[in-house]
C-alpha cells in the first residue's frame, strides 16, 4: 500500500492528471519538479513547484515516494531513465490508479504503474513497472505488458497480446488477439494491428504496415 508522501516528477499536462487521481486518493503530494524552473513560488492545481529534480535528493528514501509525472509521445526513454535513475538511488515509485478504472482482482502489476479514468484491465494480465495504461484503455485478457510502456488514450488491446519493454501504443489504436509488439516498438494512433511487430517498428495505418523511423 502507498502510504510515504509523494513527489511527482515533471510539471506538464500528465502531471496534471496525476495530480487529480493523487488527490482523489487522498494522497499527500509535497510537490512537483521541473528541469525548466525558474522560480519555485509557481504552482499547477495548487501543488507547488519546489526546484529541479536534484531537490529530491533533499528527502530519504525512507521520507518520500516518487511518481514520474513525465509523459511519453512517441518515446518511453525519457521516462525509462527517470525511474531506473532514482530506482538505482534507493526510492520507491507510487503506483497511481484512477477511481473509476477496473481491475480485475487477479492481475499483476510492477511499480510505479499509473492506470487512468475509465480503463479496463481484465483477468490473467501482467503489467510491469512504470506503465501508463492512459484514459479509457482497454486491456482484454491474459495480456502481458513488459516495464516502461506507454498505451495511449482509447487504445483497445484485445486478449493474449505481449507489448514489449518501452513500446508505445498510439491513441485509438487497436491491436488483435495474439499480437506481439516487440521491445521499443510503436504503434502510430489509430492503428489497427493484425500482425506481429518487430523490436524498434514503427508501425502505421488500417491494417497497421511498418514505416521508416
């Protein structure tokens, strides 16, 4: 269970929500960083901004978790390194799940997961550590979803699938049963997916064809 105090990582517009789903869950949220800041009295949903990422070094592991407040459009490298950099320095990762999302009661799920309004994962599913399964997802059953993967809003992902580590799963997207998305891969937003994809694809399109980087 999340009980330490939180800080998010990263102050734009997936914070934002964050901070939304923090608060319904009567989290208490210290604060927020940014790489950008120029001055700390600035606030977003009245949670200050209280420096750079190197302010969480202030804190023990033991006083704060994190939560990694840094969106991915197109890449999850951003967000991978982020929470490997502050995993190797002993914090922890609050996992962040929206009121409104179902869950099935036996799926399992790493650190730092952040599962948003109206998204649905049912029975058998694995999800790895700092996922975003994002507004309105919809997992189906016996899925496995590798660490650092980002599925977009409205994306449906039907039974039996694999997504690599770090692949991103564009909004509206769909993929069938069975698929595998390989490790990196992305899927461009309103794709439909009948074929495998390989480590690093980009893939686009209805059906969904690989495309050049």
């Amino acid at each position: 269970m999340n009980t330490l105090p939180v800080i998010i990582i990263g102050a734009g517009g997936h914070a934002k929500v964050l901070i939304d789903i923090l608060k319904m869950n009567d989290a208490k949220v210290i604060g927020m960083t940014d790489e950008n800041i120029i001055n700390s009295n600035f606030d977003i949903m009245n949670v200050p901004i209280i420096g750079n990422d190197n302010v969480i070094l202030d804190y023990s592991t033991q006083e704060i978790s994190l939560v990694n407040g840094v969106g991915s459009i197109g890449s999850t490298k951003r967000r991978q390194h982020l929470f490997e950099k502050f995993k190797d320095g002993g914090y922890s990762f609050h996992n962040t799940v929206h009121v409104s999302a179902i869950l099935a009661k036996d799926i399992s799920y790493g650190e730092g997961i952040q599962i948003m309004a109206g998204a649905v994962i049912q029975p058998g599913c694995k999800l790895g550590s700092n996922i975003i399964i994002n507004t309105r997802a919809s997992i189906d059953h016996d899925c496995i979803i590798h660490d650092h993967v980002h599925i977009a809003p409205g994306v449906t992902i039907s039974g039996g699938v694999v997504i690599g580590e770090g692949a991103h799963i564009g909004t509206g997207a769909v993929v069938i049963q069975g698929i595998k998305i390989g490790k990196n891969g992305i899927v461009g937003a309103g794709a439909v997916v009948i074929k495998d994809v390989a480590d690093n694809q980009l893939v686009v399109g209805i059906p969904a064809k690989a495309v050049e980087k």
